[in-house]
C-alpha cells in the first residue's frame, strides 16, 4: 500500500503541473489574435470587410427595411407614422386588389419569358454546341468564337433592332421597316413575349454553347464505342451515357438563364411596355420612378430571393458536375462524328443562326442610322446627317449625334465612371485575394470571399434599388449621394466585385510567399512588397479584374437606369432616352457605339490575358 501511494504521489503532482501550465482556450485565442494583429494583412482584411459590408451588406439591408417600415408620403394612407413598422407594403404587393399588376402579372411574364428562353436557347445552343464539338462541320474554330458575340453585346442592342423591323403603329414615330414595305407586323410580333422571349434566347444561347460544348469536348468517346459494341443504337447511346453524364452542365445552363432573365431591363422596357407587358424588373422600375419606394423595396427582395435560390442551385449542380469522374480522364478520345452529306446543311444552319443573332440585328441599326425613311433602298434616301448633319429638324436633337456634346458628356461620363470604377475593383479585387490567401484569421478570409460574391446574387436592378434606399437621404456623416457620380461608382464598384474578387483569389492562391519572405528578410516594408513584387507578378490578373467589370459595366443598364440623372448621363441612358423621345436613327447609333466598346474591349481582355474566349467564358 505505502508504494502504491508513493507512485500515485508524483503522477497527481505532474498532472497538477500540467493542468497550471496549459494555457485555457480564452488565453490561445488572445494569443492567436496578438500575433494575428502583427501582420498588416489582417489589418488591412479587417478594413475591407468593414468597407464591403457597408457598400454591399448595409444597402441590401437598407432596401429591406424600407418594406417593413412606412416611407414619407404615405403616413395619411396607412395612418402610421413614418418608420413605423407595417405590413402594409408585403400586403399591397402579394394579397391586395393591385397585387396581380405589381406582382403577380410581371412574376408570370417573368417565368414565361424565362421558359421559353430556356426551351428555346437549349435547343438552339444545344444544337450548335454538338455541331461546334463533336462534328466535323466546316468552320468549327471560326464559329466557336462567332457564336459567343452575342452575349458580348448589350441585349436590348438586338431590342432596338427588332423594333426598328417590326415597329407598328402602337407607339408613335417612324414605322418599322416591315411597314414602311407595306406589311403592317401584329403587336404579338412587334411587343411583347414573342419578341422578349426570341431575343434572350439569342443572347443566352452562348451560355448553353459553352457550358454544354465543354462538357462535350471532355467527354470519352470510348463510352460510345463500348456501349455500341455492346449492340445499343444511337437513341440509347444519347438518352442513357450521354445525356445523364451532361445532365449538370444543361442544368447550370438553364439555371444561369434563368438568372440572368430575371434581372433583365433593357429588352422588356423597349419591347414590352407598349403593349404593358411588364416583368418583374419594369415593374421595379416604374414603382421607383413613381415614388413608391416600400412597394419598390417588396419588389426588389422578391427578385433577389428568387436570385439567391437560383444561383444556390446553380452552386449545388456545379457540385454535382464534378462527380462524374469519366469525363476528361488520362488517356480520354474525344473523336469528331463525320457528317458525311448532312455537312453543309450543319454548316449552313451555323451561319444562319450568325446572321439572325449578330450581322441582320447590327446590320439593321447601321442602316437604319444612314436613311432618312425606314426602309427606303434608294440613293438619295441615304445621309450621315444622324452621325454629322447640322439643324436636324427634330427637337431635343439639333445636330447628328458625333455633334452632340450631349453624346460626348455621356461618352466622357461612361468612361471616367466606369474606368474608375474598374480600376478600383481591380485593386480591390487583388486585396481581396491577397487576404485570403494570406491572413492567420480563417474566419475574416471566409468572410471575405462570401461577401464579395454576394452581388452576384442579387439581379442588377434590385442592387441599384438597394443604393438608392441607402444613398437618397443623409445617414449620419454620409450625405445625400443621389444624383452624383460617386453613387455610380460606388454602386459598379460593389456590383463588379464577384469578378473582380474571384480573378484576385485565383490569382494569389497560386503565388507562394517566397518572394515575399525573401523580400521582407531585406527590411521591405508591406506597402513596398506589395508594389514591387505582388502587383508586378499578377500584373496578368489584376488586368482581368480590370477589364471584366469595364465590358459589363460599359454595357450595363441596370445600375444606371435606377441611380443616373441627366447630369449623370452614361452612354446606356442616353441611349434609352433617345429611344423614349422616338429618335429611333440617334439611338441605333449610340447602342452601335456601346456594342463597339463592348466587343472590342472583350477583344481586347482575350489579347491581353492570352486567353480563348470561345473557352474562357464558360469556366
């Protein structure tokens, strides 16, 4: 017994030391964040999640309050005083007498013209992707970038198009071309979900082109090949390997259009309000421009919800993609089918969808912008007075539009706030990156990554409606900044970050910090590692961040519509100006200056980054 104790003395007394000395879980982390602090790049992470979360999280914030409190001038009709909390404004919008005009109308229109884009770019796209990937049909590399131009153009640039053909006499101004020869377009053609439905279909078509055609070209054909060895026909080959194994990415696809319909302005405000089809984007923007902003703030979290649910899913799909394990492998075929007699029709059925979707809709607005009469094929019905004349015989526009110092305010506007903008979600993007990549604190990079890809899920619209909840009134030290440019800026800068952010993470999570600790042994401070190493290295990345947000905010309407002001003008609203004073010749020429900036800066980022935008795209 006495040596039993003896022995069990010295552990108890060891035990008692090793318990005194462990630090408790409170001192670890006090530790952990002493050394954290140390390092700038956890200061500098801290600072840009403070600065994202007020541009980002406190407008969406904002904008939602607005539907649960009662906004200045409807005290007398609620019988509330202004901020209260109400229900009133969810009860107007989803259960009251006008409910199907503000909600109900536009959200069906919206899921229609949804569908119908879906069915229809699936078939189109589908179709081209197959032919682009796994056929031998003449052209393939010259079509596999000729068929993405047109998600590289603004869509309502093909809205101004068709209403130039098929314009009737609903709306006033000149006649559509189609009339003008004689033959008078009914208004399902003219407006509406016809026209609506067609052209995003050929907008979006690219997207099924890409995701689909990938997917394809690193698909084995040794799958093929066994399961016809085995006996089974074509139709079971296509319905029972390859379609299942494609399934994720038709699906991303479809998603993705979806998404991108939903927030979608520019085609249903030209097309559709003449005929009062209204989807959920006009519907916002007409309560925006009425005033009614609780109603307005109901809206714009409908479609942001209806955003997140869509993009979560196209998350989960693109988690589901990455399962099948067969597709892309070592040693992987991917053997082109011949078409034998059916090439040229393959072939043919490739330049015709170029014409519909890209040269007849450009190849209309530049005509159009050249005749005094629509449609009028004579010599001495054509004139640049719309590009250079001098006293036009038009009201708000005197001269042709090169002559315009309205168009040159815009253009300057357009480039000063959205090469500002640009530039510093650029920078900002690499930042973004640079924490993540670097930052003791797991939890504030987390937090980063999540917060700079969340405007990606609200539709543009929505987020210009959240600005404008946050930045109309003063709040505390921030003055009113409706009506400026900063707003603008602000505002494209927060929305551009999911492409700039995501371009800088890539980017840092591939360069290791050798150079930096190399640097840092020799007395460099951060600010100096940061100039003379890191930026130099991602030159290459930090160049897509830049150029990403520059094409989509130069053909950006969304934004613009909701938070410019004449003085703010942009090339986008001006245009849309000119299409609501019917100066149908001046428009045409101002959206063909805007899809030039859009194209060739696309050009340009490919050259720059030396990637394959037929490619590129759909990663």
């Amino acid at each position: 017994m006495a040596s039993t104790s003896e022995t069990s003395a010295p552990a108890t007394v060891s035990a008692r030391r090793r318990s005194i000395a462990a630090p408790s879980r409170t001192q670890r982390l006090r530790y952990r964040l002493k050394v954290a602090l140390r390092e700038p790049t956890t200061t500098i992470g801290f600072l840009a999640a403070a600065l994202f979360a007020y541009l980002i999280v406190v407008p969406i914030i904002s904008m939602l309050s607005d539907a649960a409190r009662v906004q200045f001038g409807d005290e007398r009709r609620i019988k509330q005083d202004v901020g209260e909390l109400t229900w009133y404004y969810l009860e107007r919008v989803f259960a009251s007498r006008v409910s199907y005009d503000l909600f109900w109308g536009p959200l069906v229109n919206t899921l229609s013209v949804s569908a119908g884009a879906i069915a229809l770019s699936m078939l189109v796209g589908g179709t081209l992707a197959w032919l682009l990937s796994r056929t031998d049909m003449f052209g393939r590399r010259w079509f596999a970038t000729a068929l993405i131009v047109p998600y590289m153009l603004p869509a309502w640039t093909f809205a101004l198009a068709w209403t130039t053909l098929f314009k009737n006499r609903t709306v006033g101004g000149q006649p559509g071309w189609l009339e003008s020869l004689g033959f008078a377009p009914p208004d399902w053609l003219a407006y509406g979900q016809v026209p609506v439905t067609t052209i995003l279909a050929l907008h979006y078509s690219p997207f099924v082109i890409l995701l689909f055609g990938n997917a394809l070209r690193r698909f084995d054909s040794q799958l093929e090949d066994s399961a016809r060895i085995l006996g089974a026909g074509r139709l079971t080959v296509a319905t029972k390997i390859i379609m299942p194994l494609m399934r994720p990415s038709l699906m991303s696809a479809m998603v993705l259009i979806f998404a991108k319909s939903l927030g979608e302005f520019g085609v249903p405000y030209v097309l559709g309000l003449p005929v009062n089809f209204d989807v959920l984007a006009t519907s916002l923007y007409q309560n925006i421009a009425s005033r009614q902003v609780g109603v307005g703030a109901v809206l714009a979290g409908s479609i942001m919800l209806i955003g997140i649910i869509t993009i979560t899913i196209d998350a989960r799909l693109m988690k589901e993609a990455r399962r099948f394990v067969t597709i892309g492998s070592k040693g992987s075929m991917n053997r082109l089918s011949p078409l034998g007699i059916m090439r040229l029709p393959a072939t043919g059925f490739a330049a015709l969808m170029f014409l519909l979707s890209v040269g007849l809709p450009l190849m209309t607005l530049m005509l159009s912008t050249v005749m005094r009469v629509p449609a009028k094929f004579t010599f001495d019905n054509f004139t640049l007075d719309y590009w250079i004349g001098t006293d036009l015989n038009t009201v708000a526009l005197q001269t042709g539009i090169l002559l315009s110092p309205d168009l040159w305010n815009a253009a300057w506007n357009s480039l000063r706030i959205v090469g500002m903008a640009s530039l510093v979600s650029g920078l900002l993007g690499l930042l973004v990156g640079y924490v993540v990549a670097r930052t003791p604190v797991r939890p504030l990079g987390t937090f980063l990554r999540q917060v700079t890809f969340l405007p990606y899920l609200v539709p543009g619209i929505a987020f210009a409606a959240a600005y404008l909840s946050l930045f109309a009134v003063p709040r505390g030290p921030i003055p009113a900044l409706y009506g400026t440019t900063l707003i603008l800026m602000l505002a494209l800068i927060a929305d551009q970050m999911p492409y700039a952010s995501r371009a800088g993470i890539a980017a840092m999570m591939q360069l290791g910090k050798e150079p930096e600790e190399a640097a840092q042994i020799a007395g460099a401070g951060w600010f100096r590692r940061m100039t003379s190493i890191v930026i130099p290295i991602q030159k290459g990345s930090l160049t897509t961040g830049v150029l990403l947000p520059f094409i989509s905010g130069i053909k950006g309407l969304s934004l613009f519509v909701v938070l410019a002001v004449p003085s703010t003008d942009v090339l986008t609203t001006y245009s849309l100006r000119l299409v609501d004073y019917n100066y149908t010749q001046a428009a045409n020429a101002v959206v063909l200056i805007i899809a030039g900036l859009a194209y060739f800066g696309a050009l340009l980022g490919q050259k720059l980054t030396k990637t394959n935008l037929a490619q590129g795209l759909g990663n």
